[in-house]
C-alpha cells in the first residue's frame, strides 16, 4: 500500500500540526493545577498528524464499522495529541477538547468511547500491542486489508510483556500491524539510557523479525515515506526519532515537563513560538 | 451434550480440565463460528488435541506469556470473538492479574478466563503451582463473575453457560484426573444459584465450592453417623452471591460452616461473610480452608490433610466446633 501525496498535503498536515500543538497548550492550560503530559504529547503530533490526516482509513458518521483502521495507543500520555488528532478527524468539537480533564466530561480518564474513535483505553504502560494483536489477527481471519496502528513510547518498552507481543506479532506474520515508537529519548526520570536502556533498539526490533523502519517523527515527509515503507509477511515498527515537548523551547527535553502545570506567562509565551515557527 | 451415566463416569476420569477442553470445548465450537480458545502451551496438558485437530482456525496458542495471551484475548473478543484462555489457576490469575484487570474487568472483554489445576491439584510440584488466593484476587475485580464447579458434569454445564453469555468471567477448575462425582445423574444448574445436596435437616449447613464439595459429601456423611446433622450446600457461583439462599441458610441453621481449597481470606467463606456481616443477627461461621499460609509439597492427599481439607479432618473440625456451641 502506497500513500499518494503531493505538496499540498504535506503543507495541510503540517498546518494540521500546528493546529493540533495550539489545541494541546489550550488543553494543557485548562487543566490548570492538576497539570498534564505536555512533553509526550507534543513530541507525537506529527505521528498522529500523519496518521490522522492521510494514513489511516476511518469514517467519523460509522465509527464502529467493522472495515476501519484501529489507532490502538500504548503510550496514552500521548492525550494531548490525541485527543486534538480526533478533533481534527472531526469525532470531537473543540470546546469538548477543553473540557477533557474536567468531572463528568466523555474524554476524562482517557476511556474506550469507540463512537467518538478512542478505541481502546490505556494508561498502565506495555499492555495495548497484545491486544493490536487479538485486532490484526481477526482481520487475518475476516480477510479485510485494514491495519492496526499502535502508538508506543521509548520508556514503555522496558516492560516485559511488550517484548512478548513482538515475539508472538512477528510470529502470526502480522503485516497488518503497525507500531511506531515515539522515540522521544526521555522517560520520566531522564535519559532512557540512563534510566534502562534500549538500544541498540533497531537491531533488537529487527532480530525479533520486526520490519524495521527508522524516520525522523517532526517530519512529515520521512513519516511519509515510513508508513509507505512495508514488507509483506512481518510486523512493521516505525522508530520516530523525536523531541519531548517539540515546539516550546522551555519543554523541550526537560523531563519535569514529562507531567507538570501550565502557568499563563508560559502557555502565552508557548503559543507566540509555535504561531511563529 | 449428552449426559448419561457413562459419560458422567467417562468425564470423571478425564478430570475437570481434560472434560473442559476435550470435551466442552469442541461440543461449543461446533455450534459458534465466533469461538476461540487460547493456552499458553498447555494444549497438551489440557487434552486439547480433539480440539485442535477438529478446530485450528479457532484455536491459538501464545508459547509461554500469559499476560500477551490475555491481551491478544482482548482483542479478539474487542472485535467479536467468545473467547476461552487458560493455562494454571495460579498463572492466569497472578501473572496476568493486570491484563485481566484492565481488559475484563474494567473494559468487559468477552473472555472467559479458565484457571485449571486450582487449589492444591499440582501438590507435589509446589507452591509456584497452586492456586490457593486466586478466588480472592478475581472476585474483587468488578464485572468478572467467579465459578468454581464441584465436578465433571457441572463443569459441562458451567463452560456451556460461559459460551452463551457475553460476561467475562474467571471459571476455577479443581481436582486432577479421576475427579470425584458429586452428580450421578442430570440435575438443574442454575448460574448464581447454589445447590443443595442433602436432605434439609440439622442446625449445621455446610457449604463448600470446587473439589471440597465431594469432601463434603462424604464429611457430612461421617457427622451423620456421629449424631451430627448437617446440611450440605454447593456454591457453584461465587460471585454474584446467592443472596437469596444464604439468606434462608442464616434463618435455618445455628451453624455456618465454609469449606474450600483456598485461603480463608479473600476466598468464598469471605464472600458469605461479607455478606452475613450486615445482618442483624445470624448464626456464628467456621472458615474451613488454608490459614493464610503456605504448605510443604507432597502429595495431594498429604497436603489437603495438612489443610485440614480432607473429609476425615473436616468432619473432626465441624464435631468439634459443633461441640464447642452445645
């Protein structure tokens, strides 16, 4: 499968992008004490840009019909790219996006709601591929073309039981699942090498007969080019080289932004950036 | 499915596992296109070959990861299957208990979760291999109800009902082969609903779930014959509770004794007495089951005495605590 695009594309889906990093300060400023995962979120806008607007194949007026792509996310501290991703599909207004940690609120918690496409909800880290596999195997079955894509974070990968689920995904030849790993190089505490290291993370991937694709995940053509890039009979993993919190210069690799509060000085000084860049 | 005589001996032999899979199993997926079964590299173990040569398509096995079978389970069921997993009780509810939290319990996957070789069935291998918390640690996650069928027949009968519910549920299968038979011939089993075995009579109701209630059986015949009138119930179901029932039961009986292979804390004499609690009065509860401990290995017969599980060393307890209120 090859994703036709031109120009105009990739210029809608980083105008997209830059919609969705707007949204997500807006997001992170409602939140106000509480605080939220602004350093994860904003270093999967691209990914989920991309996937969002071009790649996957989805119906907002039939969010449950059986042939639909599934976006499965592991890592859900990716909510405040998410979130505006579905609001960009059209699943959710913007003034429900605000309302997203708020009591009583549809999106609060981050739970499986599949008519408003969040198809699965996550939260405890490394759990959501096993079940991207249950999904790709019974399309196998019903012999539809359609594909599970499947959001992971550098940091998640030192649970064990992901590391099953590659095993048993490469094992089915699951060409229909996709997972790209948000390789942002922070997990909470710090460097992902310091911390628990995963490197040499493409040799791992491939050596457990992943097809393995590696792309530079701010940029929407190599993220093109990644997702086009698929080899029948495996599993393909899209390594996203990226940045925790890309876009605001005072986020950006600081692992206290990994979960923190917004204050109104930084989310206007956050927005001048991103109108500008 | 026919239940003849034969057949209930037949099934007793295979034991509760083998009758699960290599009998159930292929009766079920005969009817339902939608069915599947999962093990973690037990299909051998658990005589499911018949199954695996008549159904391949509906069958999966994941090697040695309980905790992926259980999200792959997820998935399959997220997108319509009715799906059977299984492996050990002490693997499929410890190991993976946060899979099952999370996708049966709080995202009501239609997965039926079978803990074979529950309680102490593996004596001889040892603790990693027992099951004695398992009732615990399901019963207090929402949404997942808990059966613990008495034998070969009524674990048919449990496994058919688990096909024909979208519910997830944990099903604790007990005893090893050659199980014994508590129902010689057909009987009524009614989901969330206990059976009462023996005639009404005395001021003792005894009830006992899984293997312990052909112990019972035969515990409640010993008091007979020392002047010990009990009343036998099997609770097939432990969660939801038989309200109703247990209601009568605190009504009927001076005594309340719970027997089952598994921790007193958190297992089914806690589900009654949660529930007893709130009564305004009602009659005092002997807990039959592990103290809140391990044992040393040995054989099944060795360690259910050293328990207090066998029907000779339950029959002293219920004599003696009987004794102790007179």
């Amino acid at each position: 499968m090859s994703f036709t695009r031109n120009t105009d594309d990739v210029n809608n889906i980083k105008a997209m992008a830059k919609r969705m990093r707007l949204n997500a300060l807006d997001m992170a400023l409602e939140s106000g004490n509480n605080g939220s995962h602004l350093g994860g979120g904003l270093s999967c806008i691209e990914i989920l840009a991309v996937l969002y607007g071009k790649v996957m194949d989805y119906d907002v007026a039939n969010p449950e019909k059986f042939e639909r792509d599934r976006f499965i996310p592991s890592k859900n501290h990716c909510v405040l790219a998410h979130l505006p991703a579905l609001c960009e599909a059209g699943y959710i207004e913007k003034n429900e996006l605000l309302e997203f940690q708020k009591d009583g609120g549809r999106l609060t918690g981050y739970p499986m709601r599949k008519e408003i496409g969040l198809e699965y909800s996550g939260g405890s880290l490394g759990m959501a591929i096993s079940v991207g596999i249950g999904i790709a195997l019974k399309f196998k079955e019903k012999k539809v073309d359609n594909k599970v894509y499947i959001l992971l974070g550098d940091g998640e990968l030192n649970e064990g039981s992901i590391w099953e689920a590659f095993m048993s995904a490469a094992h089915y030849h699951l060409d229909n699942l996709v997972a790209i790993i948000d390789r942002n190089h922070l997990s909470y505490d710090g460097d992902t090498e310091e911390v628990m290291g995963i490197e040499p993370l493409s040799t791992k991937l491939e050596s457990f007969n992943w097809h393995v694709t590696e792309c530079d995940g701010h940029d929407v053509e190599s993220l093109f080019e990644a997702f086009d890039d698929v080899l029948e009979g495996k599993p393909h993993v899209i390594v996203a080289e990226t940045v925790k919190g890309k876009g605001v210069s005072f986020i950006e690799n600081r692992r206290e932004w990994h979960h923190h509060r917004l204050s109104k000085d930084e989310y206007e000084q956050a927005i001048e950036e991103i109108t500008k860049a | 499915m026919n239940i003849s005589s034969l057949n209930i001996r037949k099934w007793s032999m295979l034991g509760q596992r083998g009758t699960a899979f290599g009998v159930a199993m292929p009766e079920i997926a005969s009817k339902m296109d939608n069915v599947k079964l999962l093990t973690a590299d037990l299909a051998l173990l658990s005589g499911m070959d018949r199954y695996v040569s008549m159904y391949p398509d509906k069958f999966l096995n994941v090697g040695i990861a309980e905790q992926n079978m259980i999200g792959i389970a997820a998935g399959l069921a997220m997108e319509g299957d009715v799906v059977f997993a299984t492996t050990y009780a002490s693997f499929i509810a410890v190991r993976s208990l946060e899979h099952v939290r999370q996708h049966l319990s709080y995202l009501k996957c239609n997965v039926k979760l079978i803990g074979s070789s529950a309680g102490v069935v593996a004596a001889k291998s040892g603790v990693s291999h027992w099951a004695t918390e398992d009732i615990a640690f399901m019963r207090a996650l929402p949404n997942i109800k808990v059966f613990s069928p008495a034998d070969c027949l009524e674990t048919v009968k449990v496994m058919e009902y688990a096909a024909s519910t979208d519910e997830p549920m944990y099903i604790r299968l007990s005893g090893g082969l050659n199980c014994p038979i508590v129902y010689k011939e057909d009987y009524e089993f009614e989901p969330g609903k206990m059976v009462c075995l023996s005639e009404k009579k005395g001021d003792v109701a005894v009830i006992a779930t899984g293997l312990m209630v052909s112990e019972s059986v035969k515990a409640v015949k010993l008091l007979e014959e020392k002047g010990v009138d009990c009343t036998l119930y099997n609770m097939h179901t432990i969660k939801p509770l038989d309200k109703e029932t247990l209601d009568e039961i605190f009504a009927d009986y001076k005594l309340i004794v719970t027997v089952e292979e598994h921790n007193v804390i958190g297992g089914m004499g806690s589900a009654v007495s949660e529930y007893k609690a709130i009564k305004e009065s009602s009659p005092r509860q002997v807990f039959v089951g592990f103290d809140d401990c391990f044992l040393d290995a040995g054989s099944q017969r060795y360690v259910l005495e050293q328990a207090g599980l066998t029907y000779e060393k339950i029959a002293s307890r219920i004599e003696a605590e009987w004794e102790k209120r007179k």
